[in-house]
C-alpha cells in the first residue's frame, strides 16, 4: 500500500506536466494552417505488414536509433493491431517497442492512434499518440504518416530502399500540406 502511494504521488507531477505540455502545444498551433489531410480510405488488412522507415522528422523516442529502422503490422483477434517497431542502435543491438494500434471511426478509416504505454495506462489520452496516413500509393508499396499537428512525419516503404524518383514525388506532396520537409532525416537501411 506505501509502495502504490508512493508511485502515485510521483506520478502526479508528470502527469500534470504531460497535462500543460499538451495544452501548451494546441495553443501554439497555427490556425491559418491547412488542416492535415489524410488518404480518402485505408484497407488495414492490406497494410498490415512490415514497413521499413526511409525518412523521418527526428523525435526524441527514436533517438537511439540509428539505422535498419522498421515497423511490423498484424492483425489481434480483437480488431486492433499489435505495432512491433525495431532499430539497431549505436553499439550494434537491436532495439524493440510492442505496441497497439487502433482506428479511429470508420473500418475504413486513415486515421489510427497507436499507444507504447504498459495497457493498464490505455485509460489516459496522453498515452495515444496520432498515427494518421496521409499518402499512400495504389500498390500499398510507399506511405506517409503524421499527426494533425505535423510534429511528426515518417515515410515508410515495403522495401528497404525507395526509388529516388519515387522519393522525391513524395516529397513534393508533403510540401503541398504544407510540411517542413528540410527536417526530413533519412534513415539508414543496412543488410
């Protein structure tokens, strides 16, 4: 009992922190921005999968990473998706984060939110994190991934290398929704 109390006092502090982070952050949004546009539709069952990250905006989550960066996709009985993101780190290991991945709205909807928190904190909105497609070809080859606010971007391709072209045809498409694609980061992908 000491023990719980103990963790829940030391819980408090950050949590309110989390709490004026996260209203800080709606403040600052620009409002003469246009809105982040997803795909029209996603098939999740043609998504699910391995991704391999080509570039991303640099986070402070993946700062450990430094190459062979990847994202794994499958389907729970439940409806929801598990998330399995690896990357090797500096001195050679390979790092791993479980997830869960949920849509939100519609079954076909391009909007998901995924949570790395331990599953007793789910209850908490600060623990999900945005996960909406915004760019994705016909084929389900070479996607794009954000948030409402474009404080994150990965580009993501089935292969661990992207075609240039293809790249930079992309590239044009983000800037078009208005994203900073100078703090775009490539990632390393090695055998």
């Amino acid at each position: 009992m000491t023990l719980f109390s103990s963790s829940r006092t030391s819980l408090l502090p950050i949590l309110g922190v989390l709490l004026i982070s996260l209203g800080s952050s709606q403040v600052l949004a620009q409002q003469g921005d246009q809105a982040v546009k997803t795909i029209a539709s996603l098939d999740v069952p043609r998504y699910l999968g391995a991704w391999y990250e080509i570039a991303k905006f640099p986070n402070w989550f993946q700062k450990k990473c430094v190459s062979n960066t990847k994202a794994v996709y499958t389907a729970k009985p439940d409806g929801n998706l598990r998330v399995l993101n690896s990357c090797k780190t500096a001195s050679g290991e390979i790092s791993e984060a479980e997830g869960l991945a949920r849509q939100i709205g519609a079954k076909d909807s391009p909007k998901l939110e995924v949570r790395f928190a331990p599953e007793w904190l789910s209850f908490l909105p600060l623990v999900w994190g945005d996960y909406w497609v915004i760019d994705l070809d016909s084929q389900y080859q070479v996607a794009a991934v954000s948030d409402p606010k474009r404080e994150y971007l990965w580009v993501l391709s089935r292969t661990p290398q992207l075609d240039p072209k293809v790249y930079a045809d992309l590239l044009q498409r983000l800037k078009q929704q208005q994203f900073d694609i100078q703090k775009l980061e490539l990632t390393s992908q090695k055998n």
